[in-house]
C-alpha cells in the first residue's frame, strides 16, 4: 500500500489548525467560531493518526476516538450555549458580549 | 477581704466590655445598671476595704497583690500587680465615690443622649483605667493607667463627634498630654537603665541608697517626671488643653477634668516624693510651676463668660495649690487638698450642668441671673461648693485644706514668704472669680426661662457632695483648731511628714489673715459684681481694663504663642517636606503602578476572540520556550 509520507501529514494538519484558530480569531459569528474550533480539533486528530501510522502504533487512533467523543460533547454544550446567547443578545455577534470592559 | 482589691479595678473594666460588647442590644435601664452599678459595686468593695485595711493593717501598712506577670523579656519584669496602702487607699476611695456619684448623675443627665451606651463604657473604662493608675506597683502598669485614662479623656472630649470644634478639643488634649507623657516615659527609662526594676517602692529605696541628695540624674528623672505631671495636670505651660476640654459632656469634666484624671500629676509626684525630696532643684521647679499656675489660672477664671471655663482655671488654679504644697515637701497637705477638691469641684460641675441643661445649653453666665429663687437646691449645693473652693473659714472642709497648705508652705524650709504670699493672693482670686459666678448666676433679675429637673439621680449627688465638701475636712485642722490630724497619721507612713517648727500660737495671725483674705474676695465679689456692676463693667470697657480682659480672657496668650511658635512652623515645615525624594520613591512607586494596572486593565477588553487570539498567542510562546530550551 501506498503511503503518504508524514511530513505531508502533518503538514496538513497544521495548515488546518491555523485556519480553525484564524477562522476563531477573525469570524465574529459565533456559530462559525463554534465550526472553527471543530476544525482545530479534527486537526489535532489528524496529527493523531498520522503519528499511529508513522510508528505502527494503534494508540493515535485510539485517542482518535477519544477526541471525537469529546467534539461530540463539546458541540451539545457550545450548541446550548449559542442557543442561551442569542436569547440574550439577539444576535449571532460574539462581540456583543464583550460588555465587561476593564 | 483585702485579696478582693483586683474587684475594684475589674469590675468597671468588665463593665466597659460588657458595654462595648453588648451595650448596642440593651435597654437604657440596662446600660445604667451596668454602667453606673459597675462602679457602685467598686465604691462598696473599697470602702469595706478600707475598713479592713485601718481596722487590722497589714504588715507594713501595704498590702501588695501580684494577679500574673504582664511581661519577662531580657531581665524586664513587670507584673499587673496592685499595692494598696494609705496614698493609693485615699485615692481609690475617692475615684470609686465621686466616679459612683458622677455615674449615679450622668443616668438621668445623658437619658436624651444617642450615644447612652457608648457614653457609660467610656466612663467605665476611665474609672477602670484610673484605678489601675494609682493601684499599679510598677511604673509599666502606672504608666498603662496613665495613658488609658489619657485616651478616655479624648474620647470623651471628643464625644459629641458631630461637631468638628469637639474633635479638635479632643485632639488638643490628646497631643498637648502627649508632651508630657513622652518626658514621663524618657523618665521610665532613666530609671529603668540605672536600677534594671520598675517596681516602685524598689527604686525608691534604690534611689535612696545609690543617689545623692542634689545629683545631677536625681534632678533629670525628678524633672522628667514633673514633665509628665505637668502635662496631665495641666500646669503651666502645658495647661492650655484644660479650658478646650469643656467641650465634652458636663459629667465629664466633673468626674475626668476636675475630680481625677487631672489630679494624676499630684498622685504621681506624690507617689515618687523620695526622688524628689533628693532634688531641691526639682522641688523648687515644682512649687514655682505652682505658684505660678495658680496665679495665671486665677486671673484667667476672673474674665470668663463660659461658667464651665470658670470652672476650668478653676480646676487648674487648685491643681496649682496642690504643686505648690508638693513643691514645699508637705506631700499630706496635697492629697488633703485633691481629696477635698475632688469633692467641691465635682459639686460645682454637677450643679453647672442642671443649671446649663435648665437654661437649654445655655453657658454664659451673663445671660444667667435670678436663679437662687428657680433652683433653690442648685443654688444651696452650689454655695456649698463655692463656699468650700472659697475656703470660707471654719465652716467648709476647702477651707482646712488650703489652710493646711498654706502654713505648711510657711513653715517649709523650701517655702517661704513669697510663695506664701502667691498662695494668699491666689486665695482672694478664688473666692473673687468663685462668688463673681455665684452672684452672676444665682443673684440679680432672670434673664433666661429655666426649667429645673428635680429627679432623684440628679439631686443626690448633689446633696452627698455638698454634705462632703463641708464636713470632709474635719479630718485634718490647726493645731489652733483643735489639732485633729487622722488624714496626717494614715498617711504617715506612705509619705513624709514636715515637722512645724514653731509654736502654735504664732500659726494664728496667719490664719487670721488667710480667713480674712478669703472674706476680703467674697465682700469685693459682692461689691463688684451685685451692687456696682456699673463700676466693674466701666472698669472692664476701660483702655486698659480691656486689654487686660482680653489678655486674660484668652488665657494669658499662651494659645497664640503655641500656634505662632509650634504650631504653624510645624505644618510649614510638613508642607514643605511634603515633596522631597524620600516622598518621590513613594509617590513614584504609586505612579508605576498606576500605570501598569492602565496597561493591564486595556487587555481586559471583555472581547470574546480577542481572548482567544492571546490564549494562542501565550501558547507559542510557551511552546517556543519549551522546544528552545
């Protein structure tokens, strides 16, 4: 079986973790936050993986699966928090909410 | 019953707790009950005391009592420990019985007053404090007392807080004692280093044995301790808080400013006579102090409106009389004269108040007049007191008291003619300044509608005091007047007595002129003040006459020679000093810091991905200096 080296791996993975975290840094529509942090996480993932397949090891997959029990759970609790917020705010900006100003 | 002498200093301190703790939550029946019933139960204790201590003294006619050891560090060893003999015995006696009557007056004459229970724990406190002052077998505790009863006086001073004049009165006080008590404490110490005790009568004994008559550290603690006498008693010339101190309630300053706490110096002088007696010197110092205070004092009381003021050059006045007997070495005559005066004074300050309180606060003795008729038993209690502060011969215990005073300064080798005379001309100034207030506020027209309170809480202490400051000189007359000397031979053994050189006989022309003088003041008050008034008033509206009353009236300008010498420099060089580079490292340290919370408080933005921007930025950096290092 042909595989992809890990550099490109890892590489990739990378690539997606700075969009996710640019997507939570520069996107004030919370849901869209919300999608950037999954997408960090499934980077954090995929560097998972690509290091199980690297050293033949099954505890990357293993913690795979891990992480995606945690997004699940963290999608259900962001989801109600979002729902909770727009009741409040009236609106999908997170700046909205930056009222505590120090 | 004399290992229940810790009681009497205990029992108004657990009422100063019980008050402080609780005094909030109780009923005004209640706060007086305590308040006033604290120091009844001490006044019973120390007279069934008394009557044990005289019927079966203890050996050494002292009896000393150790509770527990305050502090032992390196050799410094003081103990709340009391000793009770004839001296500290008098004193107790009279602090517990005037402080019970003051208490027993102040029930009905604070009952309209907010601050009830707040009132009735400081007092308690004073008599707690006061009677650890004259019990105290070291100079630690002494000194513990001293300063309790000092921050007691401010506070109440101070007790109508609202207005800000009361609070500077209080503070005035506060800081002028103050003066004194930083010598008394420089004359601890003096002591301390040269004979490593505090106990009192160890270092007098101390004193005695290693210090010669005339020496020079002698003459340095003696005058270091008159400093403190001095500023407590409010001889001159720290006797300027005195007057400002009639700021406080009336019960206040008949129990603090004229019965005890001001008579403190005496008890102090009197309790370290040994030290003195080695320094003529100091002796000098202190009848001159006297002598003088009298004098002033006395010319001050002749010009005030105020009838508490009056009172209070009074009070300095006859404190002066007490140094001027310390200074002759006639240590019993000074005691007689504080117990006697605590009595008469406390009278006054007590028919004063009903009659300020009848009057709705009113305190100038012009607008007053006519009142012998609308308060006839203010008016009879009062000339008992003002009879007695007179000295009015024979009849009043004022009058054995001074007279005890003045043939001893006559026939004291460190007396002499010219204080004799101080003292005889201090005599015609107080029964002039005394009946001048007796005519002006009880004789003449009524000019202000009274209102007299006859309730039972007011009258008695009035009555008892009057009944005192007529017969409580019985104890003690001339030998031309039967000899009787109980007060003499109690006190015999706590200190010294002066042997009178010369017969009796020539003690009488003496008398007869000290009475005479005392006449002469009551006669010229009659004729200035009652019968030509028109006279004394032309004499006062006068060129020079007026000079004179405002000179006088303001207290011989001693308060304007302090703000202009210390005072006023004082907050000069403060303002100045205000910003040099000490100042700058404080200020300059409040500025960094000011603008560091500016900074950090810029990042607290409250901005959702501005948070997470840093939280990433924190975490590469972290990371960095992970993989870096």
């Amino acid at each position: 079986m042909n595989s992809v080296s890990g550099e490109f791996g890892l590489l990739l993975s990378g690539i997606l973790f700075a969009l996710g975290l640019t997507g939570v840094i520069i996107r004030r529509n919370i849901i869209f936050i919300l999608m950037s942090v999954e997408i960090m996480l499934n980077a954090a993932g995929l560097a998972f993986v690509v290091a199980a397949a690297r050293w033949h090891q099954p505890d990357g997959q293993v913690m795979f699966i891990f992480i995606l029990a945690m997004a699940a759970a963290e999608v259900s609790v962001g989801l109600a928090l979002v729902l909770r917020f727009v009741r409040c705010f009236g609106t999908l900006d997170a700046d909205a909410a930056g009222k505590m100003r120090g | 019953m004399l290992e229940l002498l810790w009681l009497i200093p205990a029992l108004p301190l657990a009422g100063f707790v019980s008050l402080v703790i609780a005094g909030r939550r109780l009923p005004r029946q209640g706060v007086a009950f305590i308040g006033a019933g604290s120091v009844g139960v001490s006044a019973v204790l120390a007279m069934l005391i008394s009557i044990s201590f005289i019927g079966s003294p203890p050996a050494g006619r002292a009896f000393s009592q150790t509770l527990w050891t305050w502090m032992e560090v390196a050799g410094l060893k003081a103990g709340i420990s009391f000793v009770l003999d004839p001296l500290s015995l008098i004193m107790i006696l009279v602090i517990t019985f005037v402080g019970f009557l003051i208490h027993l007056y102040s029930v009905e004459y604070m009952r309209e007053d907010e601050g009830y229970g707040r009132f009735f724990s400081y007092m308690n406190l004073f008599v707690g404090s006061m009677l650890t002052l004259v019990l105290a077998d070291n100079l630690l505790l002494l000194y513990l007392g001293w300063e309790g009863v000092g921050l007691c006086s401010y506070l109440l001073i101070g007790f109508w807080y609202k207005d800000p004049e009361n609070g500077r009165a209080g503070n005035k006080a506060f800081i002028v004692t103050r003066v004194g008590d930083v010598a008394l404490a420089a004359g601890i110490f003096l002591l301390y280093t040269h004979f490593r005790t505090l106990q009192i009568q160890e270092l007098m004994q101390q004193v005695l044995l290693q210090w010669k008559t005339g020496s020079v550290l002698a003459t340095a603690a003696a005058l270091l301790f008159l400093g403190g006498a001095i500023g407590k008693s409010a001889q001159v010339p720290l006797q300027t808080w005195l007057p400002d101190a009639m700021a406080g309630p009336t019960p206040v300053s008949a129990l603090i400013h004229a019965a005890t706490m001001v008579t403190a110096g005496v008890y102090l002088i009197a309790r370290t006579n040994v030290l003195f007696s080695l320094s003529p010197l100091a002796m000098s110092v202190v009848a001159v102090v006297g002598a003088a205070t009298l004098l002033l004092a006395g010319c001050s009381a002749l010009v005030q409106r105020d009838i508490k003021r009056v009172l209070a050059y009074s009070t300095i006045s006859q404190i002066g009389y007490m140094f001027l007997a310390l200074g002759v070495g006639a240590w019993s005559a000074a005691i007689f004269h504080f117990m006697v005066h605590a009595f008469f004074k406390a009278l006054l300050f007590l028919g004063a108040g009903v009659v300020i309180a009848g009057l709705g606060h009113e305190r100038d003795i012009f607008r007053m007049g006519g009142l012998r008729r609308r308060l006839p038993y203010v008016f009879w209690t009062f000339l008992a007191g003002a009879a007695s502060l007179s000295s009015i011969p024979l009849v009043t215990a004022g009058f054995y008291s001074k007279e005890f005073i003045l043939s001893q300064v006559w026939i004291s080798p460190s007396g002499g003619a010219a204080l004799w005379l101080a003292g005889l001309t201090g005599a015609f100034l107080t029964s002039l300044y005394t009946f001048r207030m007796v005519f002006l506020v009880f004789y003449g027209e009524e000019k202000t509608k009274v209102s007299g309170n006859k309730s039972l809480s007011l009258t008695v202490p009035l009555f008892v005091l009057a009944l005192l400051s007529i017969t409580g000189g019985f104890f003690e007359t001339p030998r031309t007047l039967g000899g009787l000397s109980f007060f003499t031979d109690f006190m015999r053994t706590a200190l010294p007595l002066l042997h009178p050189l010369n017969s009796a006989s020539s003690e009488l022309p003496l008398q007869m002129i000290a009475s005479l003088v005392s006449l002469a003041g009551v006669w010229s008050a009659y004729l200035l003040f009652l019968r030509h008034r028109t006279f004394s008033e032309g004499v006062a509206s006068s060129g020079a006459g007026n000079l004179l009353h405002r000179f006088w009236s303001a207290g011989w300008g001693f308060d304007w020679l302090y703000d202009r010498v210390i005072v006023r420099p004082f907050l000069w060089i403060a303002r100045v000093n205000k910003d040099d580079f000490i100042d700058l490292v404080y200020g300059g340290t409040a500025w960094y810091s000011e603008q560091a919370h500016r900074f950090l408080s810029f990042t607290q933005s409250g901005n959702l991905r501005w948070y997470a921007a840093m939280l990433a930025f924190g975490a590469v950096v972290f990371i960095a200096l992970v993989v870096a290092v």
